[in-house]
C-alpha cells in the first residue's frame, strides 16, 4: 500500500474543530501515555488558534525572518516552528491549518510511545500539513550527545 493509500484508507471521525474552513481531525488514546490525550491546556490553544488566527498570522509576518519566493515568484516571510512533546500532533496541525503558508518548516516531536498517535493525526490532517515521517531517531540521539558532552 502506498502513502497515498493509507492516507486514504484512515477513517476519520467527525472535526475536532474547523480552521480557515479545513476540518481538523484528532482521535484521543490515554493508552499511549500521558500525551494521547488531549489536556485542558490543548483545547484552550486550539481554540484560540480559531478565535485569534489574525493574530497569529500578523505575528508570525512581523517576526526578523526569512524571505522565500512562491511558485508565482512572490516574495513571502517564513518561520521555522518546532513542537516539543507533542504528544497526539494537534496543536502543530493547527498551527499549520493556521499559518502554514508561512512556516517553512514544521518540526513535530515526541517520545516513542506517541509517535503512532502523532502520524495517525498528521495522516488524518493531509488536506492540511504535508507529511515527511521521520522515526530514525539514531543519528539525532548521536547529535544531541554530542551536545551534552
């Protein structure tokens, strides 16, 4: 089965919640650990991500970044974002959902255990994020030993 495919073959429940009229999908699983689920602090995020979605694009504009060029050759600001510890992957995808035209690159990060759980979310949200899974985790340990010493 290809990528494609099994983007396709997710099932999807019902939107979690819409942003810049993308629905967004989340499933919750407590069985993962303590990031499968959605806390207090998440849904409060999230919905501020739909209630302040100017804000945070106006932000992200105003921020000493980068220029990239568009496919029409237009000239656009973008930004790096990582998320550490994201547990299910929902607060990146909307983020994305809300200013992923000017994120160049969108690093989503966990432990082991959730990294199921996060892809399932990114693979439900396609129509939102572009999705490069990466689960090698052998040379950035090296890195971030290097780091330390």
């Amino acid at each position: 089965m290809t990528s494609a495919e099994k983007d396709e073959s997710i099932s999807r429940p019902e939107p979690f919640l819409t942003i810049k009229e993308n629905p967004i999908y989340f499933e919750e699983d407590w069985n993962t650990g303590i990031g499968g689920g959605l806390w207090s602090t998440g849904k409060a995020l999230s919905v501020y991500f739909v209630e302040y979605q100017a804000l945070i694009r106006n932000s992200f504009k105003n921020l000493n970044c980068k220029s990239r060029k568009t496919v029409d050759g237009s000239k656009i600001h973008s930004v790096n974002a990582l998320e550490l510890g994201s547990g299910n992957g929902l607060l990146s995808v909307c983020l994305a959902a809300v200013a992923g035209d000017l994120i160049g690159k969108l690093v989503v990060t966990d432990l082991d255990d959730h990294l199921n759980l996060m892809e399932k979310t990114m693979r439900a949200n396609t129509h939102i994020v572009n999705l490069d899974v990466n689960t090698d985790m052998n040379e950035d340990e090296s890195k971030s030993d290097d780091l330390l010493n």
